[in-house]
C-alpha cells in the first residue's frame, strides 16, 4: 500500500491544473486517471478567456499551442432566425486531445506523480482515505475527486443525481471547412438539441451537439440524425454539405445529467463536472473546471495550515456555490427556452438586433477573470 499527501481522481482540465497548482507550491500529489494522453473527450472546446490570468499565474504558457482566438458568438434557430453579438470577455478553441496532454506534460516536468488506472473505490476511515484502483490500493491525507459527469464512483457514494436518468447524449467530431471564421463560436438550435460550432488548432472545426436520447434511438446512425434531425436547421445544413469530417466516427457519451450534485462526498473534494454541469450551450464548462481546481486548491492550502478538515469542506462549498450557482441556474433557464422553438423565437424578437442585450444574457452564464 502506498501513501500519498495528495491523490486526484482524473486527469481532465479540472484535475490537472489542481495537480498543477498545488504542485507548484511544494505539495505532493499523485493523479489517477483511466486513460493514457493524449485521447478526445467529448467537449465544446471554447475556453472563455476569464482563466488566462490564473493560469499565467501558475506558469502555464499557452503561447506555443494553435489555439483560436474568438471574439464573436452567432445564435441561430430551427426558423432560420440569426443573431450575432460580440463576446464581451472573448474566449479561445482548443482541443481537449491537445490541452489535457499539454497540461499532462506540464504537470509531469513539475513532478506530479501519474498512475494510469482505474479506480474501483474509495473509502475514508480514522482521517484518511483509502483509494482501491484495478493494480493497487493506496492511501492518502487529502482526496479530490475530478473524474467528469458521470462515473461507477457516483453510484457507490449513493450520490442523489446518480439515481435519476437522464436523457440526454453529447456527440462530438472534427471537420474541416477553409471559409469557416477562426474568431466564431456558433450555436444553433434544432428539435431536441444544440449544436456548437468552432474553431480550434490546425484549423479543425469542433462539431459538439447535445440531443434528448429519445431523439438519437429514433435514427440507425450518426449520418442519418443529422440528416433528419440537425439539418432542418438550414445553417447547419449549410454546413454539413461542404465540411468534411476528420474522425473515423463521432465519439459519443450518454446519460449526461444536469442535476445538481454536492461538492463534498465522503469527505472528498468534488471538482469540475463532478461537482456540477453547466449546460453546454453556456460555452463556460471548461472555464468553469479551471476555476473549480483554482478553489478547491486554495482550500487545500489553507488546510495544510490549520488541519481543519470541516472548515475547508465548507469553505470550498461556500466559494463554489459563490462563483457558480448563478451560472448554473441561468442556464438551465436558456437551455428551457432553446429547446422549445417558440420561446427561441420570442426570446430573439424581444432581443432583435441589441447586441447589448444578448451580451447580457450571456454575461450570466459567465464569470469575471480570475487570477
């Protein structure tokens, strides 16, 4: 059995930059994640630009990537209906295949320790955890937990949304398409779903839709949904017709569930999607997990100094309910007027050409820049 300051449960955005902060200042932590880097996850890729200054902070240069930099956000609708508006912070399109082994390799010259593995389960007893993995077991004084939307984890632990089904499925894949603008993210809406187009590295476009299950078990295949489905919105018609998908086949997950979940479980840390999901169409999830590792790795350190494990539960519960609750219930308010066509319509007449408005509505969704 080995025994660890610090142990991470995953090895996505959320969990790699709190492996990366609190390596930097001189903690030791060791970071379980499943699969080995690089690999696609499915993800709308847009990064609002409110986490730069953080993660400058911790040393992460993001220069040498071929991240996009976007400025403009379109919304259309299934009656062909367009709006535009500039995104007041802005943000940046990279891959999640490209950042999380960028962040992997930085994390590893840093000297946070890599086990790739599955965990089976953790327990905690006389103030500390046990961690069980498929080849070994280990302990440590300090357990986060940032394994992603969904997870056996979150059955064992008897977590609350785990029980209810939901029914929604992310799809995502690559296309190329020259005259696609590199500084827009779009999103356009179709019956049962939304679909988020742009850019990231070398040029790739991200084609990332969110579609009720039902609507998906309706088609035998990715080509046919889009086909009957996505394509009644002409924009994205318009845009299936001349992209050229680079994936052998889209990548797919299930049961994504937007109930709200609790941040402390078994008195683990909960961060990024396991804490709670905002709704994609927001395109604030990875800003969202960033700040999470930000804030659970403040509350680390500051229980590195006072040894008191229920102030730094509650501590971080109250700071991410702080920065995220509002972002959370705004837009679980914009998913309910996407996908019900005629309030989408009322919803852009009431807005009609005011860029500032629609900057405000998207303002909600969003925080300020972080550091």
């Amino acid at each position: 059995m080995k025994k660890n300051q610090i142990t991470i449960i995953g090895g996505g955005l959320a969990g790699l930059v709190s492996a990366i902060h609190l390596q930097v200042l001189g903690l030791d932590v060791t970071l379980i994640e499943k699969n080995k880097y690089p690999f696609h996850r499915v993800c709308g890729e847009y990064i609002s630009n409110e986490v730069k200054p953080y993660l400058t902070q911790l040393g992460i240069s993001l220069a040498h990537l071929d991240f996009k930099e976007i400025n403009n956000f379109r919304l259309t609708t299934l009656d062909n209906k367009s709006i535009k508006s500039k995104l007041s912070l802005g943000g940046f399109g990279i891959s999640r295949y490209k950042l999380d082994h960028f962040l992997y390799e930085h994390a590893k010259r840093l000297g946070v320790q890599f086990i790739f593995d599955q965990v089976l389960h953790f327990s905690f007893e006389q103030n500390k955890f046990t961690i069980q993995t498929k080849k070994n077991q280990f302990t440590s004084n300090i357990l986060i937990c940032a394994y992603g939307k969904r997870s056996n984890l979150d059955a064992q632990l008897q977590r609350k949304f785990f029980q209810k089904k939901t029914s929604w499925m992310g799809i995502k894949a690559h296309y190329k398409l020259p005259e696609f603008p590199n500084d827009l993210v779009e999103l356009h809406n179709f019956e049962g779903g939304y679909c988020g187009l742009s850019k990231v590295e070398e040029d790739y476009i991200n084609c990332c839709y969110l579609i009720k299950t039902e609507q998906f078990q309706k088609s035998k295949n990715f080509d046919e949904l889009e086909k009957q489905v996505l394509r009644k919105n002409r924009y994205l018609a318009d845009f299936f017709d001349h992209a050229q998908i680079t994936f052998k086949d889209r990548i797919a997950i299930s049961q994504v569930s937007f109930e709200s979940k609790s941040c402390i479980e078994n008195q683990a840390v909960m961060i990024g999607d396991s804490a709670g999901l905002i709704h994609p169409l927001c395109g604030n999830g990875m800003a969202m997990a960033i700040h999470s590792a930000k804030l659970a790795s403040e509350a680390v350190i500051d229980y590195q100094k006072h040894k008191n494990r229920k102030l730094m539960n509650q501590s971080f519960t109250n700071s991410w309910r702080k920065n995220f609750n509002q972002r959370l219930f705004f837009g679980g308010i914009f998913q309910q007027i996407l996908l019900q066509p005629k309030l989408t319509n009322l919803a852009l007449n009431l807005v009609g050409n005011s860029e500032y408005l629609l900057q405000q509505l998207i303002k909600r969704t969003h925080g300020k820049p972080i550091g």
